[in-house]
C-alpha cells in the first residue's frame, strides 16, 4: 500500500450497508462495503481499491461484504500467460469485420438503444430494462477514474459497447452490452478476448473480469478463460 492510498483512505470512510437480496444467490441476503466520499477516489486511488476487491458502478465503489458468505470472489485475467481456448480462438473467427473505436464517455442515442435491447432481452424484469436515460447516464456515464468507451462496429452498425476503467495496473472491465439477435456470434467472449489485446499493447499485467460466484451460472463462466487469479481470503492466487 503506498504512501498516497494511505494519505487519502485517513480521508475515505468505509461502511457496510443493510442487509438487502443477493442478485445473484437465491434465498440470500446481501451487504456491502461502499468507499466514500467518491469524489476522493481518483484513478491512482481507485487502482489500489480494485486490487484489494473494490468494483464501481457508476460513482459508487464498493465490495461484497456479507455476514456469512465469501461467494463473491475478485478475479482478474493474467495478460502475459493467457492463451485462448480453442473455443475461444473461434469466436475470434467468427467476427472478422468487427471495428473497434475508443471514444470519451458521452451519450449516444445508439448506444442507449443497444442498452435498452440488450437488457429487455437478457435481462428482462430484472429492473434495469426499464432504465430511462438519466439512469442510463448514471450508471455508464459517470466517473471520477480513466474511464473510456469501447464501441464494436460492423458495416457502420454498432454491435457492442463496453464501458472500461484504465488502472495502474490493468484494464476493469466495468460493463459490457451487445446485439441480442446474434447469440452465435458470443459477442461478450469476444469483448473479453479483445480486452486482453488492449491490455497487452499498453503493457498492463491484468484485466480484471469483477466477481466470480462458482453456484452462479451468469457469473461462474469467467473461469473459462486461463490463467485467472481470485482474490481468496485477501491474498491473489490462481483459481481453476
């Protein structure tokens, strides 16, 4: 921990929230740990907070902190050791034309219509497939960290966003939405495939890929992709 964290977290407060329902475990309750004020957390500080389990959503930096479960376990991609599956290598088959353009977070009217696709159709009655604009704008839209969009173009059509925070030490990979109607395409592997790409050209040891919850199908995948480190008990070790 350098002597910059340590200066600004004597200034961060720490606090658990109430108990609410896990999003991710059924039957479950659910606390966390949120880091405030955010207007403190710059990017410096932000990327020690990510190495020590800390995710934001939009201005909101927390991490899982449940009374009597330790599901949720941080994981990030090793940059330099990994090596596609042979799955994995044919997704990248499978999407030859795609075009990638980094732009500045901003609103676009298309992105906000993929968003609004992309969430009624994978993640309908869940309530963010109800989001209006202003919802939207918070949640992708606001930072206090290095954060930029990543936009995947096919024929001038966009198939894909992926909102990304740039670390220290690594690419975050904050949240990705893509064209529903093209399930074969396996769009979001492709997302995470081409992160690892983005990392290496910037010389950056990670990638790190959020929570992994081993009982939870929508997030149990991330171990798919090798070598992947979790942080266990407070310590980065490689999990299988």
């Amino acid at each position: 921990m350098n002597d910059s964290f340590r200066k600004h977290t004597v200034q961060l407060q720490f606090y658990a929230t109430a108990p609410y329902p896990c999003s991710y475990l059924e039957n479950q309750l659910a606390r966390s740990q949120v880091a405030v004020p955010s207007e403190l957390i710059d990017s410096a500080i932000y990327s020690q907070l990510v190495a020590q389990g800390f995710r934001r959503s939009g201005q909101f930096v927390y991490r899982p902190w449940c009374d009597h479960c330790e599901a949720c376990v941080p994981v990030r991609l090793l940059v330099a050791q990994f090596l596609p599956s042979r799955t994995q290598r044919r997704v990248m088959q499978r999407n030859p034309n795609l075009k990638v353009r980094l732009m500045e977070l901003s609103f676009r009217e298309e992105h906000f219509a993929l968003y609004q696709r992309y969430q009624r159709s994978r993640h309908a009655g869940g309530g963010m497939d109800q989001d209006n604009r202003e919802q939207y704008e918070s949640f992708l839209l606001k930072s206090n960290v290095s954060s930029f969009l990543a936009e995947f173009l096919e024929d001038g059509v966009v198939r894909m966003v992926s909102l990304i925070d740039q670390l220290e030490d690594g690419l975050s990979s904050v949240y990705t939405f893509f064209d529903p109607d093209f399930p074969a395409r396996s769009l979001g592997v492709y997302n995470v495939l081409w992160q690892v790409g983005l990392a290496r050209q910037l010389g950056l040891p990670y990638v790190y890929l959020g929570y992994w919850i081993k009982d939870c199908r929508k997030m149990s995948y991330k171990t798919q992709y090798q070598p992947i480190e979790g942080r266990v008990k407070g310590v980065w070790q490689i999990i299988a």
